[in-house]
C-alpha cells in the first residue's frame, strides 16, 4: 500500500468476490484508516497472521465480519462508535481460544471462567468462604493467567491464602481494580472523570497496568497540555482514538515518546516545542495545501515524513545556505495536488539537502512529464514510486547514473519511454504496468547479444565493464562492448594522453551520449564532426576550458562543479545544442552574444555560479535568442534590468531566486509575449518597476522574500495573471484598487509584511478565490467599494484588528481567520451565527479548555471564543 498498489487493491475489490492477499504491506497499520478505506467494498475481512499490537476499527466502519486468526502480539481493540460488526473472530493459536462478540462462542477449559481472554481465564467472584476454594485451585492448575474480579476471605488475602495457592502460582498482582474489562494485561475503563476524583484513579492505573485504554475522558481543560505533563513520567505511547479539540499543545519537556491521533476532525493547531528528537511524522487525511521545507531544519533526526492524503499543491525549498540539510530518508507524498516534478526544490544546493533520502513515494499525484535526471543529487535513493499520476514522458535531459534499485510507474499514461542515457546499475524492479510487457521485451532483445565475458555486472541494457585500459587491449574491449550494448558504464578508463579529443573521435561513431563521473583535465575537446549528442559533467573540478570543433549533433550539455569562469568561447559552434547547464561553477559574467548562433538552445541553466553582470545581445541587431527557460538562482546579482534579455522573445520560465538583488526594473520598453512564470523571492529587493515590460502570457509571479516597502509597480496589463505572492516583505499599506488592472488574479499571498490599513481609493471589482493576509499588523481593514463575488477565504490571522469586518452580508461564500486578533468578546458576540456556522474563526477551544485573554464565551456546546472583556 506505500507503493501504488492503494488503486490495485480497489479495482479488485470492486471486480472480485473474495480477494485472498499473501502479503500486505500498509504504511501504518493493516486496521484503522485502511479498512475505512475498503470498508464500502467488503463485508468481511480475515488476518490469518495479524502481527500488530493494536487493533482499531474505526467510526462509522461498515464490514460485518472480522476473523484474526492468529494474533500473538495483539494487546488491544480499540472500536469506534457506529460500528456495523456483528461477528468478531480473535483466535490464538496455541491454546485455540475463540472469541466471537454477538454470537458469543467461548473455549472454557475449565466451567470457572464466567469469560475468557487469549491466554487467560476471568473470574467475577471467588467466595472463599463458600467452597470456592477447590474451584480456585482446580482453575489455577489449568490456566496460564486468572483474573478474580473479587476475592472475598474469612481473614486477609495474605498469609493463610497465599500459603495454600503459593505451588501454583510464580506471579500474583494484586491491586483495587478500576478496569472495567481486561484483555491479558490490557485495562479498559469506561470513563476517567478528571474533574472529581479521576486523577487518582488514572496515576494509579498508570502506575500497576502495561496499557490502559480509556473509552471517555472528562478534564477540565484539555486532554493536551497540562493533562500529558501529569502523566508524561508514566506513559511512553498514547494514542487518541478521537480528540475533538481544535488544538493539541505538547508542553516543553515532555517525555512520550509516541503520539498517535486517530481522528481529528475538528483538529487545527498543534502546538510544540523543538522536537529535536523527532524521528517520523505523519500528517495523513488533513488539509496541507503547502510543505515548506524550511519548517523541518532543526529536525535533525526525523527521518519519515509522510504527508499523503492532503492537498499539497506546492513546496517550498529550503533557504539559507549548504549547510542547512534534512536528515529524512523516507518521504511520502500520496494523494496530493503535485503537477511538476521539479527535484530543485529539494535541493537548492546540491547534494546536500536529502542526502540520506532512500524512499519516495509521490503516487496519486498530477504530474504529467518525468525526467530522471532530476534524481541525480540522491546517492542513496533506491526506491521510487509514481503511480497513478499523468506522467506521458520519461526519459533523461542529460546522462546519469541513479542507485535506484526500484521503479514503479504503474497506471500512468505514459506513450514516450526512453532510458538512452540512464546508468542503473542496481535495478532489479520496474513496474509499467500495461506497458512493461512490450518494453521488457525490446530491452531482451538489445541485450541479448552483448558478450557476458566482457561485463562485470549487467542489468536490462547497462553493461558494466569496470576498468578499460586504452593503452593494452581496452580498445578493442571497449569498441566491442559500444557495437553491441545500449549502455556502457566504465568505472574507470586509463588512456594515453586525455579521455576528450582522439578518443571521442574514435567511439562517437557508435555512440549517443557520454557522462562522466569524475573528469580530472583542465581542458575538455570535442573534435570537429563528432556526433554524440549529450554530454554531461557529473564533476569536473580541475575543467577550465571547454573546445569544440563545428559540430551539428550535441543537443545537451551539461557540467556541474567546475573551474569554468565564462561561457565556453567556442560555443557558438554547437549549432544543434537545446540545453545548456553550467552550475556551481565559477561564471562572473553573462554575455548573451555569446548564444546568438545557438538558435536551437531553448534552456539555459547558469546557477549557482557567481555571476554578478549580464550583458545584453549588441554585436548583432534584430536577432534573436530561442531560450524559453532562463535558470540563473544562487549567483550574486545586485540590480537587473530586465531589458537585458529583450533577445528572448520566446521565455516562458524565468527564475532569479535567492541572489543579491537590491533594484530589479526595465528601462526601455520590452515584450515578452509567452512569459508564463516569474520568481525572483530569496533577494533584496527595494525598487521594483516593470511598467515598461508587455507580458500578456504572465500567469505566476512571486516577489518574495524580498524588501518592498511599496506595491510593485508592474505592467498595466497582465490579462492572465491568476496568482501573485508578496510574501516576507517590508509593505506598510495596501490599497486594493491596485489591483483593478489585474481581473483574472485568482490568488493573492501579502502575508508577513507590516500593512497597517487595507482599504480601496476607489470602487473596484475583483476575482480574488483567497486572499491572504496573516502575520501583518492591520487595525483598519475597509472593504467598502470593494466586490469580491468569488472569494471564498479572507486569512487575517495574526493582526491587530479589533472589529471583524463587515464582510458576511455581502460575500455570502466568505470564510474569515481572525486568530490572534485583540477583538472584544462584545464585538464577537454579534456575531455567533457565523461562528456556529464556521464562518468566522476566532481563537476557538473546547469549553473546557483555559483561555490567555481575560474573558470568553461560549457558542452552544462545544465552542468556547477566547477574547477581551
């Protein structure tokens, strides 16, 4: 079920009538949250090996029938309310003990037990003084555990009693039971009031048993917090079948070590201090509709992140420098809102971000395009899973070698898969589903004539041959090996006077592509003629010069972490190149005459270079560049005018992210006609004026972080804009008639400024869907010539309001944050049918649960609005 096989599993529920499974394997748990999955397509289940410790079959379940027939680690079931099970079948297998709840069947060995767990026989009462002494011994030579509900004595349960039990018996616990049912060493108890008397009770149930289950908690404030401080020094696992508060707080110094929360519906803040120590997180079947990683740096140790089943449309990459890593080496991503796989998000700075990330699930998303160079910075990373996207492409932009020893691409709609280029040389599992047949098959037939004396290792198409003399026989190996194998992976190639120029003249004739791990030379030749057409630099530290003859075939190339300094000088001779990559390199400066003749190179990757001056196509007039992805992040520009790049009239992706920017404008009038995408956050921005640009195409455009004091001064017409982000600036107003020009923007993000007022100068009319405001510092907020007739979520979150605006009556689809807002409990009592009706939220807690404001009140039973008097 971590790997695609969610969607399998239903397809044949809903085709077949008895499904039998050798193995399952579930990320959590074989109950709980899967069986509320499967449970409207079956009415029975059976386990024949059941191996977990809990059992929880969840509210609401439909199955009828549930049968384990061996379960010798279960400790606990655990049954939410509305259940529909009639017959429930718990078998040990070694003393073959039958429970079955409404068709109650029990193998009594001995007609003591009024009823029976697994390994144990349970007593309500033994009369001592009754004759029920001899039906105690008889039952204590039979049974492995007996639980007395009650013992009554003539005397004392001690000396006489112990003396007459004390041959049959290694172990006796003896205590004032609070349980209301056992299960071997598990007490269930009803209800735990801590409001009269129920604190006791519990510390001492915490203090004799090995686990408790609690069926209803009554507290005064909250299950959280206070309460877990109390019992911390007692328990090591707690889990909450269903918490109904809207937040949890784990206090400082807490020492449980797992938190489980089964169902949370109401849940909206968890509130924690570092969890330094946290090693997995999971956050499933919730409401995530952003993952920034920046939020996890200072969890060292967590090494699972499963976050599936939420609606994560984007993620954030981590910022800051090299050194700030995660240490996850699983991460799920299941079920959610992805529609580009772009690995740079995880790896701003390369290959340190994941570097110990070994599993990744992203089933169940919307990605439409794979492209497994992506993959390259992941040492580790043996297991990948992408089924049931839209994926119609894979292949490989550049040469590289990938560790992954399993690929799953099952129920995608892939019609182009071509792994020219790919090195895997642990693959031992590839999953295409419906296409695996014929694809399996072409790769038979590519491998079957290679000469097994000649690889080391082999797998599909890839030919692993170790060591390659050129100066003794390696010639003639290695020319051998190219004219019968797809791929050729030489781990290390000795030659007479350099692996580039002659040597590539000699092989390029029975090759199309060349990666090379590490390349040691200063200077690297294409000889005039040559047709491969891809190469790539994995590592080239010592490489300061790159010299190419005439050449019409290389169409991709790319070198990573080298000593170039400037674009190559004979670059204008690599007329067919379509993608260029040169990072973490030594660039200074860009010259666009330098790619005028490369009229075919539609993506320029310069990143992480230090490139601090860009100057523009002069030397020849009226031509034009074909770029259509400009990629210069992590350089060190300080002012870019973005006339500049006139000559780029097809660019259609442009990032500038986390560079020294303080000024970014245009200073001549500049159309960019099919420019779609925009981001230049992680600056420094002050001034921003692009009046003088036409870009009738922009759909994204993201200026934050950066310093704005002021709105951007942007074109006058953007007739696609639908999402602008201003995050993490300096803004003090914002006056929404700004926004007039701009009537297909969709979503608006200004959190994180320090705006004070938001009001319009004159009537206006907009599309806004959300409108994000949090963590500002507005006291006036006026939208009174303002018409939003789509808007749906207006975020306030943290500011300084203390009246809720007049919004309800005239957007009546509008939903309104106002946490963290000093409103007064007066202001907020007119306002209880938007409260009761989820339309306003505002500091809300369960009745029982403290306020920090000085008063409060309540909005029927279960609501309790904190706020000032």
């Amino acid at each position: 079920m971590t790997s695609g096989d969610g969607v399998k599993l239903l397809r044949t529920l809903e085709n077949e009538e008895e499904v039998y499974i050798g193995k399952l394997v579930v990320a959590i748990s074989p109950a709980g949250v899967f069986l509320q999955k499967i449970s409207h397509l079956v009415t029975y289940v059976t386990y024949t090996d059941y191996q977990e410790p809990t059992f929880n079959l969840p509210e609401g379940n439909t199955i009828s029938e549930i049968q384990i027939m061996h379960a010798t680690s279960l400790r606990a079931f655990v049954a939410g309310p509305s259940t529909r099970l009639e017959s429930l079948n718990i078998q040990q297998c070694i003393l073959s003990t039958l429970i079955i709840w409404h068709q109650l069947e029990i193998n009594m060995c001995e007609e003591a037990c009024n009823s029976r767990t697994f390994r144990g026989c349970i007593i309500d009462v033994i009369n001592m003084t009754s004759g029920d002494g001899v039906k105690l011994l008889r039952t204590l030579e039979n049974e492995e555990l007996v639980y007395i509900g009650k013992l009554v004595v003539a005397i004392s349960p001690a000396g006489v009693f112990l003396q007459k039990i004390s041959h049959l018996v290694t172990y006796m616990h003896a205590c004032i039971d609070d349980c209301t049912s056992r299960q071997i060493h598990d007490c269930e108890i009803d209800i735990i009031n801590m409001t009269s008397g129920g604190a006791v009770k519990l510390l001492r149930l915490l203090e004799n048993e090995s686990n408790v289950q609690i069926n209803k908690l009554v507290i005064a404030i909250s299950p959280s917090g206070v309460f877990l401080q109390k019992i911390s020094h007692l328990v090591a696992y707690l889990m909450y079948n269903n918490y109904r508060e809207p937040t949890f707080n784990l206090p400082e110094g807490n020492t449980i070590s797992e938190i489980q929360i089964m169902r949370a519906s109401g849940l909206r803040a968890f509130t924690l201090p570092k969890m330094t120590v946290l090693k997995q997180l999971c956050i499933t079947n919730c409401m995530l509709s952003v993952l920034r990683l920046d939020m996890l740096v200072e969890n060292q140790n967590l090494t699972t992140l499963d976050l599936s089943y939420n609606q994560i449309r984007q993620i954030f990459p981590v910022t800051g420098g090299p050194d700030r890593t995660l240490s996850i080496d699983s991460l799920m991503l299941t079920d959610n809102l992805l529609e580009h796989l772009d690995m740079t998000v995880f790896m701003p700075f390369l290959p340190k971000l994941l570097p110990e990330l070994y599993y990744l699930s992203i089933n169940g998303n919307n990605i439409s395009h794979l492209d497994l160079s992506y993959f390259r910075p992941y040492r580790k990373l043996e297991e990948i899973y992408l089924t049931s996207n839209q994926i119609s492409t894979v292949r490989t932009s550049t040469p590289v070698r990938l560790p992954i020893e399993s690929l799953d691409l099952q129920n995608n709609r892939i019609i182009l898969f071509n792994m020219t280029g790919c090195d895997l040389p642990n693959m031992t599992s590839l999953d295409l589903g419906e296409f695996a047949c014929w694809i399996l098959l072409i790769w038979y037939q590519l491998e079957k004539h290679l000469c097994d004396g000649q690889c080391i290792k082999r797998f599909l198409s890839y030919c692993d041959v170790g060591v390659i003399n050129m100066t003794s026989d390696g010639r003639v190996k290695l020319m051998g090996l190219i004219d019968q194998a797809p791929v050729v992976r030489v781990e290390k190639m000795i030659v007479a006077i350099s692996p580039t120029g002659p040597f590539l003249q000699t092989i390029s004739p029975f090759i199309d592509s060349i990666a090379y791990g590490n390349y040691q030379d200063p200077t690297f030749v294409v000889p005039e003629g040559n047709t491969i057409s891809e190469i790539s630099f994995m590592r080239a530290t010592s490489l300061r010069a790159f010299i190419a003859g005439p050449n019409t075939f290389l169409a991709y190339l790319n070198v990573e972490y080298s000593a170039l300094d400037r674009l190559p000088q004979t670059l204008p001779k690599l007329d067919r190149l379509k993608k260029l990559t040169i990072k973490y390199g030594m660039l200074s400066i860009l010259r666009l005459d330098m790619l005028v003749e490369n009229q075919n190179l539609t993506t320029l990757d310069l990143s992480y270079n230090q490139i601090r001056q860009i100057f523009p196509l002069t030397a020849y007039p009226g031509r034009t560049l074909s770029i259509d992805k400009l990629i210069l992040n992590g350089n060190q520009l300080e002012r870019l005018d973005m006339s500049v790049f006139a000559s780029m009239s097809k660019l259609d992706y442009f990032y500038v992210l986390e560079n020294r920017l303080t000024q970014l404008d245009a200073s001549i009038p500049t159309t960019f006609s099919k420019l779609s995408t925009f981001y230049i956050g992680g600056n420094k921005i002050r001034t921003l004026d692009l009046r003088n640009l036409t870009l009738p195409s922009l759909l994204t455009v993201s200026l934050g972080p950066n310093n704005l004091k002021q709105m951007p001064s942007l074109p006058k017409a953007l007739p696609a804009l639908e999402y602008m982000s201003l995050e993490k600036n300096n803004l003090t107003q914002l006056n929404l008639s700004y926004f007039r020009k701009y009537q297909t923007l969709k979503y608006v993000f200004i959190t994180s400024n320090q705006i004070t007022a938001v009001r319009t100068s004159s009537p206006v009319k907009l599309s806004f869907v959300r409108f994000g405001l949090l963590d500002n510092k507005i006291n006036l907020l006026n939208l009174t010539g303002c018409s939003f007739p789509n808007m749906t979520s207006l975020n306030l979150r943290k500011n300084h309001l203390t009246v809720v605006p007049a919004v309800f009556e005239r957007f009546p689809k509008l939903t309104v944050t106002l946490d963290m807002n000093p409103i007064t409990c007066d202001t907020l009592l007119l306002y209880k049918e938007q409260i009761k009706n989820d339309k306003l939220y505002k500091d809300r807690v369960s009745p029982a649960w403290p306020c920090s404001t000085t008063s409060s009140f309540l909005v029927g039973e279960k609501i309790k609005i904190c706020c000032d008097s």
